[in-house]
C-alpha cells in the first residue's frame, strides 16, 4: 500500500496511547519516512543542503535539544531511500496514500509534529480539523499543518 521509497516505522507506545486520546479507534500508529525522516512528504528542502540544515539546526536549537541530539537528527534527515526527488512527486504520493488508507481503512488520524521521535508534548492542548480526500487532493502543499491533528475522511 506504500509507495514506493515510502517507509512506515511504528511510533513509541507513549506516542501511541497519545494519538489515541485524539481518536479512541486508533489501532496502528506509525511514522511515515522518506529515508530517515519524513521532510520530504511536507516541505521542499533548500537546493543547497547546507542551508536546508542549516534551518533544521535552528529549529532543533529552538527546541532544546542538546548538540549531540541535533547531531543525530541531522544524520537521520540526510539518510535518503534513492535519488533526491522532487517534492510534487513526494507530495501527491503522501495524498494517494491518504485516499488508498482512507478507503480501505475508513478515518485516519494525521500529527505532523517537528523534532525527535517521542512522547508528544505535555500540556498542549492540540487543534484539530477533518478533511476529505478531496481536499488532500487538492491541497497537496499545506493539507498536513505542523502541531494540527488532521482526520481524513472519505
């Protein structure tokens, strides 16, 4: 059902049992990887790597994270699955994806959140919206908003 150069890991069962407050029915919760992240399904990266993590390096700095962990998590972003695709291609996957799920697996709870895998924040109280697959279709760029649980439905 993936596809190809589309990875599927499981998340934590913290993570888990978090989503699971935002939809009871949850049975499966995983993250979905290009290589060793998921930047490609939901930005277009720099042209030139250097500034593209450069501004990951930001962020995580932003987050907290000690030097070694944004070390780590900038070696995970540059793991790649093949050759550099662009982002269209990327993109409208990640949405067929979503239609294919949808269908055969009704309502689907999507979390784009930035930084390492984990237990979701604490204390946050996180918005959430209902989209169709029409609307993924159609909104390629942008369906997915980071900190805003998404359900899809058909």
């Amino acid at each position: 059902m993936l596809p190809s150069g589309l990875a599927a890991q499981p998340v934590s069962a913290v993570e888990a049992a978090a989503l699971r407050q935002l939809l009871p029915a949850t049975a499966t919760a995983a993250s979905l990887l290009v290589g060793g992240c998921s930047c490609d399904l939901v930005r277009r990266r720099d042209q030139d790597p250097r500034e593209d993590e450069r501004l990951l390096r930001e962020r995580y700095f932003r987050l907290g994270l000690a030097r070694e962990q944004v070390i780590r998590e900038l070696e995970r972003h540059r793991r790649r699955s093949g050759p550099v695709q662009p982002f269209e291609r990327w993109s409208r996957a990640l949405a067929d994806f979503v239609g294919e799920h949808a269908r055969n697996a009704g309502p689907t709870l999507y979390h784009l959140r930035f930084g390492p895998a984990g237990p979701l924040p604490e204390g946050r109280e996180m918005p959430a919206v209902t989209r169709t697959v029409a609307e993924v279709h159609a909104r390629l760029e942008g369906w997915l908003e980071e900190d805003r649980a998404v359900l899809v439905v058909r």
